[in-house]
C-alpha cells in the first residue's frame, strides 16, 4: 500500500485491514474515508474508492481513487453548528 506513509495513524488500522479484503478478493469495491497529510502538512479528508485490478497472470491488485473532501465535511459542520 503505497499511500499509506501518508494516511493518519488512527486510520491505518481500517486503511490495512480494506486493502487485504480487496486484494485478497473478499470485496469487490469499498469506500472509505481517511485523513491523509497534504504536502503542506495539513491534514485532508479524503474519500477513496477501492476496487481491485488485475494482471495478465490474474494476480490482484487494488486501485484506490480518492476525492479530497475536507472542505465539504467543513460545510457539513457549519451547518450543523448553525441548527443547534
């Protein structure tokens, strides 16, 4: 898993355990939703897709895309605050 340096501590354990259900082939696609640290340092809410590859010899591999959300789930918040 090549991203992972970069996901939160806290997220890894969910990041590891998705990856292995994907690649082993237990799933054929997932979401979820991890804090990655941005070049500048901060961190960045980000929504990956998982869903597996496969080579020539059939061997799996995982292809995560992932979609930065951080500044919807700030809106999210706001919103929220503003009912209460």
């Amino acid at each position: 898993m090549d991203f992972g340096h970069c996901a939160h501590p806290e997220d890894m354990t969910a990041l590891q355990s998705l990856f292995d259900e994907i690649v082993a082939r237990r799933q054929s696609f997932a979401s979820l939703e991890i804090r990655v640290r941005h070049k500048l340092g901060e961190w960045r809410r980000i929504r990956f897709n998982f869903s597996p590859l496969f080579d020539e010899k059939g061997k799996s591999m995982c292809c995560p895309l992932g979609r930065d959300v951080t500044d919807l789930k700030r809106l999210e918040e706001q919103l929220i605050q503003r009912k209460n």
